[in-house]
C-alpha cells in the first residue's frame, strides 16, 4: 500500500472519532479534539510518499518505539510520550496505526468524548 494511502486511511479514521476536527496550524495537517491535538499527519504534498504521523502514546509507548519506523517526538515532545512513525515498508498494519490513533485520542479528549467509544 503506498504511503499516501495508509496516511488518507489514518487521516479519515481519525477525523471519524467523536467530536474530531482537522485544523492547519502551522501549515500542517493535525487532528484535533476539544481544541487539542491528537495526531500531527505533517504537511500535505501531493507528490511526497514520505509521510509518517505522530500520536501521544502511554500504554503503547515502549512497544511503539521498539520498532525500526518510529522514534521520540522531537522538539521536547518525546519526553511527554508522542511518538513519530514514518509510513513505509516497516510500519504496522493500519489496524495498528488506528489502534495508536485512538490511543492518542483518549488521552487528550474529554472523558466524555473518550467513553463514547467503549
């Protein structure tokens, strides 16, 4: 699956969870809850296949960051638990992409928002 295809499937699957919005701050795609980021999906450039994601993980986070396409946020953020994953030959399957999108999410939307999705 190309690059740009797993990253519309991650966009799309993040964008469909309860209350999620995209916004551009920076110039770059995120995905936004409750005015607070929960994915970075970077800059759009349509003829770019270099695309990755950054979540904040907590229970994931070791397991993450253990494989070869991930590594620590940069800018401070790491310390806080986000991880960037470059999207390629090595990355997980989007079911585990998704499953690290939700994580993100519940931990940055309101528990209200977070138990619609139980």
């Amino acid at each position: 699956m190309r690059p740009a295809t797993v990253r519309g499937r991650i966009r799309a699957f993040a964008l469909d969870l309860p209350e999620a919005y995209e916004d551009l701050p920076w110039g770059e795609v995120v995905a936004k809850v409750n005015r607070k980021v929960f994915v970075f999906l970077g800059v759009d450039e349509p003829d770019d296949d270099r695309y990755g994601f950054t979540v904040k993980l907590a229970e994931s986070h070791d397991q993450a960051l253990s494989l070869p396409c991930t590594r620590p946020t940069g800018y401070g953020l790491g310390r806080a638990g986000w991880v960037t994953v470059s999207i390629g030959p090595d990355t997980p399957p989007v079911a585990v992409c998704t499953d690290w999108v939700t994580e993100s999410y519940r931990l940055v939307a309101p528990k209200r928002l977070s138990r619609l999705l139980d």
